[in-house]
DNA sequence: AAGCGGATGTCGGTTGGCCGACAGCGTTAG
DNA sequence: CTAACGCTGTCGGCCAACCGACATCCGCTT
C-alpha cells in the first residue's frame, strides 16, 4: 500500500486514513465501498450533495454541462482522490456530475451528515476539512493562472509534470507515467483543443523530450522539459 | 448599516458579525481596526499567512506577480468582504500580495491562531470557516468556466451582471453600479485586455444597454443585458 | 476475422482578441 | 493654475490556437 499512502499524502490531508478507523468505531457495519460500471453516474447536477467520496478503484470523471449541452471535463480522478467535496462546504445540490470511467470503479462514501457530527467531537477534523478545501482552492488558483497567462504549449507541459509528480515512477532522468487520458481527455483538462495536444505532444516526442503511445507517457528528463 | 449587512449576507457566511461579540468578549480591547494608505501593502509573497481580513473602508486590491515581473490582479475588494482567508486552511506564507488602493482604507485583521483556539468552543464557527473557504471555491469555479469558455464580451457582460447584483441599486429597470474602477482594472477582473474593455462597453452603450462614465455604470435593463 | 467506433495525426482556413501606437481628456498634485 | 500623468478611445497588424475535414490506425466486440 506505499503507492497508496504516497497519494493520501499527496491530498495533503489524510482524510480518509483519519476515517477509517472512525468509520468502524463510529458507523460500525457501514464501512463498505460502491461500485460502479462504466459511465454510470454517481451524481448528476441538482442531486443533493450529500456524501463526499475518495476513489478507491477505477477512475471517476467530474464535469459539468454547459448551455448548449456541451460536456465540460474539470478532473479526472483515480485512486486515493477525493471528489464532492464542496458538499461539506455549503453546496445542498450538486452543480456538477461524477460518473465512472471503468467498470468495477469503487468508491467509499462518506455522509456530510455523519462528518458534520464526528467534527463535534473531533477538533482535529474540523482542521483537515478546512485544509481540504483549501488545497483544492490553492489548486484551482493555479489552474486559473495557467489557463489564463500560459499558452497550450506551457499548459500541456505543465500538465506533464503534475502527472510526473503525481504518477510518475522514475528511473534515472526518466520518468514514466502509466495512464489511459486520451488526447482528447488532456485537451480537456488543460483548456485545448484536441488537435493542440496531438500537435504538441508530437513535437515534444520529436525533440525526444517525451515518448508515449496509448498507455504511458515517458519523459525523457523532467529538467529539460519546458 | 443596512448596506453593511446587506453585504456580509452575500458573503453567506456573516463571519465578523459573530466574531466581533467574541472579539469584544475573548481578546478584550484588542478589538482594533488597522489603517493603511494608498498603495501600501497589507502582506506581500512569503509573508507570514498569520491573519485573515475584512475590508471595512476603502479598497484593496489582491494579485500576485509572474516571473516576469507582471503584475496579475485577481479581485478588488471594497467594505465588507473579506481576504487572506488561504491563511485558515493551511497557507504558511502568502503566495498573493495585498494592497490598499486608497487613503484611509480600514481593515479588521483576525489572528488565524485565535480563530483556531475559538473552533474548539464554537463548533458553529467551524462551518463557517468551512463555508467561506467553498464559497471561494464555488466562484473561483465559476470564474474558471467564464474564462476558459466563455468570449470576452460574455465576461465582460457578466462581471456587469455581478457587480449589479452585489454593489447595484435598482431603480425600475436600471440598476446603477457606482464604481471607481478603471478599464484597466475591469480588464485584469475578466481575462481581457484594457482596449477590449473600453470597446465592449462603448459597443454596449452605442446600443444602449448601458451608460457609465468615469464614476457609475448604468445597466439600463439587467434582463435585456445580455 | 471482420468490422466498427473511437483515437491519433495532419492540414489550412478563419478569427477573436492582444498589443503597440497615438490622440484626446480628466484628475490630481504642487 | 498648470503640468503631468493616468484614463479613455480608436485603429490596424498580427498570431495562437480553434475548428472542420479527412485519412489512418488501433483495439474491442460480436
């Protein structure tokens, strides 16, 4: 479970390794995952936003619908990622949707309500919610920045090296980044278009900066890459 | 004070309202608000994030600097909203600066230290914590998505609409929005350029959906604004 | 094994809006 | 009062990147 412990860490706060052990004390017999099939929701907009969930297996998308119908990508999550967080935070309907990317995708849910109640008890847990929210804040101010002052060209680089730090597993300058995002997925979460990533990625491959095909991304040396 | 209140709801979570008795109660004469002049900074990068403030008279612009030097605003804040709060969900040293943008601007600072000490008595106050960091969350959301999918006159449009539901008057159908803030500083607040700002607006008022001059916009009809 | 739907690769045409430049215009400081 | 600086207004050049179109290519399904 190294892998595992490594992304809690990176959450920064360790929420569910904090709940586990409540969620047997407190919930009892409750503590079971969901599963999900392939494209199936877990929640859609105007849902009540009632749990928050971390990712225990598969992969999970959130995004939202525009006007016109359109689909709009905001995250891509996988194991030891936590989503609906905002439900603590105030939202009673969800303005965005969770569906599952995989078949057999297992969640662990988590009731706002029960959280609302063990936080009486627990001043630590009021701390490391706040820091919850508060990271996914930092995180978007990022986004924001990178989406607004940075060309494709920066933000898809940018983009690599997150999943370097975050999935990456190196050897020697290389790290290599096992992942099934399609293009169309990464133009998505980096604010293109599908054909800029295509386009992109194969220049960056051109310099032997990168290498990939359709189940990792490798990148020759992170130092160099920019 | 109706405006003040007015205001602290829309923050939706009335913060200060239920800090000052503490603040008069718990830290005694400390109850103080801090002065600062035009241009003077409140924090700057890497500060201590030791505190979180709410704007009691005057402006202060929030932003940050890119590598090259360029200075990006990111809100203009005025009497009753409040900043600094990455402080409470656990930013060490500040990554943004703060900067009073008139004489005389009055702010009621908040020690990110006693806040904590008053979670573990008022469990409610924890909630509301949680709340304004989500809230910040929500908009920083919905920002995103003006940005990134939305052209420039569509922002520019709804930032009106914001600021008419947040600062306007309504009188009939017009909803006046007095504002001191320049092209300048609508552009930084909506990802476009000065000129694009001062284009779009004329564009508006030659079709009179708007008038404004150097101290008020005019919203002639927030329904046929669009 | 065949076929089909989705993913990848490549090409231009098209364009929104950034940016520099410059000319009034208002505010403000002294 | 006056100078100076910053704000507003307008034009045109320019380009990043979106988008449609189409040709493979891959891999899953039946």
């Amino acid at each position: 479970m190294t892998n595992t412990t490594a992304l809690w860490y990176f959450e920064s706060v360790n929420l569910f390794n904090v709940l586990c052990p409540h969620k047997t004390k407190v919930m009892g017999e409750k503590h079971e995952f969901r599963r999900y099939n392939r494209d199936q929701f877990v929640y859609i907009p105007n849902d009540e936003a009632s749990h928050i969930y971390m990712v225990v297996e598969g992969r999970v998308k959130i995004g939202h619908y525009l006007d016109d119908g359109k689909e709009v990508v905001s995250a891509i999550l996988t194991t030891g990622e936590i989503f609906g967080e905002l439900a603590l935070a105030g939202e009673e309907r969800r303005k965005d949707f969770a569906q599952a990317m995989e078949n057999n995708t297992m969640l662990c849910p988590l009731s706002i309500d029960e959280l609302k109640a063990l936080m009486k008890d627990d001043k630590e847990l009021s701390f490391r919610l706040l820091k919850l929210v508060g990271l996914r804040l930092m995180r978007l101010e990022r986004k924001l920045e990178l989406l607004v002052f940075k060309d494709a060209r920066t933000r898809i680089i940018e983009f690599l090296k997150d999943a370097a730090s975050w999935k990456g597993k190196k050897v020697g300058f290389e790290t290599m980044i096992p992942t099934k995002l399609t293009h169309k997925d990464i133009a998505a979460l980096t604010g293109t278009s599908r054909q800029t990533v295509t386009t992109i990625l194969n220049e960056l491959k051109d310099q032997n900066l990168i290498y990939f095909d359709r189940r990792k991304i490798l990148i020759r040396d992170l130092g160099r890459l920019k």
